[in-house]
C-alpha cells in the first residue's frame, strides 16, 4: 500500500497537480498488474445486513404522542382556533388565528386619574416641608443667640449691649409677643456678623498660564 500511495503521488506531481485524478489510479493498477474487475468484490459490504442495523433500547413505555404537540401558548378566552373551526372553507391544516385582541377592538376600562387629589398631597407635602424648614432654620437662630449671650457674659461692657440690644428688640416686637423669652427674640431677629469684612478671605487664584513675551523693538 506504501508503494501504490507513493506512485499515486509521482504521477499527480509529474504532472503538476496537487491531487491525483482517476487515471493516475488506473495507471497504477496497470502497473501492478491489477485490472478494474479485481476490485469489484470489495464493492459489496462483508458484514451482514441484518448486523448493520442498530438496535436500541426504549425505555419510555407509556404513550409520548400527546407531547409532540405544542401545548396552547394563550387561554381559551384569547385562542384563535375556535374562530378558524367556525370557517368551514379554512382548510385544516391551516394554523390557528391569532387572539381576537389581536385585530378586533377591545373596549377597556381606564382607570380615572385623580389630579385634583394629587394636587392636594402635592401642595399638602409642600407645605409640610416649609414647616419643617422653617423649624430648623429657628432652631438655628436660638442657638446662636444664645452663643452669643452666653459669650457676651464674659465681659461686663459686651454683657451691657447685649442687654440694651435685647430690651431695643423687646420694644420691636409685637404687643403680643411682649415680655416673651429670648428664644422669641431670636425668632424675629437677624444675626448681623459685623467682623465679617475683617475674617480671612480666599487668596485669589493665579494664573499659570505664561504670559507672551513682547516683540522687540528693532531689527
């Protein structure tokens, strides 16, 4: 089998071709003194026909077929196939109608939006949340105003305008809120902080850019 492979090849390269073709076969034969009819009993399959079919074993013993068909993707109340079987001239292997929903008007119930009741909650939750700005923002002014009494105290000149700037408060507010505590002076209050022109300021930021060179003068 060697030599015959290696005479196929000789022939094919002979004649510039990559594959041999069906002469190179037959003059191969020739030259192994072998004719055509010597190949004819190897045509015919040696092992029997009845040892080539396969057997196997089928465990399943129930009937399967009504799983072959695909089970109903929609209800009763959206499957197509009763209309198509009221249509006598649809041949029947013809596949099922779509839902009805599908092309024919479907009447639903919207459900009524309530704006007026969202409005409400809406203008209900906003006012919620200005009270409850408003709270911490008083909060925040009693609790300066009595940082600076309580810093005031330390020295007996800052504790006399603290007190003449309380009772010139006292004298402000309404006849209402008269003789009120401090907690109701600091509610109509404003904090002025007077050393703020005198705190630390942010140094102004400076340019990297490098600035262009002047031409200069002359040749």
């Amino acid at each position: 089998m060697a030599g015959f492979i290696g005479q196929i090849k000789r022939l094919a390269h002979a004649s510039r071709r990559c594959y041999p073709v069906p002469t190179d076969f037959e003059t191969v034969l020739c030259y192994y003194n072998l004719p055509l009819s010597s190949l004819k009993p190897h045509l015919k399959d040696p092992v029997n026909k009845r040892c080539l079919d396969p057997t196997f074993y089928d465990p399943v013993i129930e009937n399967t077929t009504y799983l072959e068909s695909p089970p109903p993707v929609l209800g009763d109340e959206l499957d197509g196939r009763y209309e198509k079987e009221e249509r006598a001239w649809i041949p029947k292997h013809f596949p099922s109608f779509p839902s009805k929903h599908t092309y024919r008007y479907t009447p639903v119930e919207l459900p009524v939006r309530k704006t007026q009741k969202k409005r409400e909650e809406a203008l209900a939750d906003a006012r919620k949340g200005e009270m409850a700005l408003r709270r911490i923002d008083r909060a925040a002014k009693i609790t300066r105003h009595k940082e600076l009494k309580e810093t005031a105290q330390r020295h007996a000149l800052a504790k006399q305008r603290h007190e003449a700037w309380e009772g010139l408060m006292k004298s402000l507010l309404p006849k209402r809120s008269v003789g009120t505590d401090a907690s109701e002076i600091a509610d109509h209050s404003t904090i002025v902080d007077a050393g703020a022109k005198h705190a630390r300021k942010e140094l102004p930021r400076t340019s990297r850019r490098v600035p262009a060179l002047a031409p200069l003068d002359g040749p």
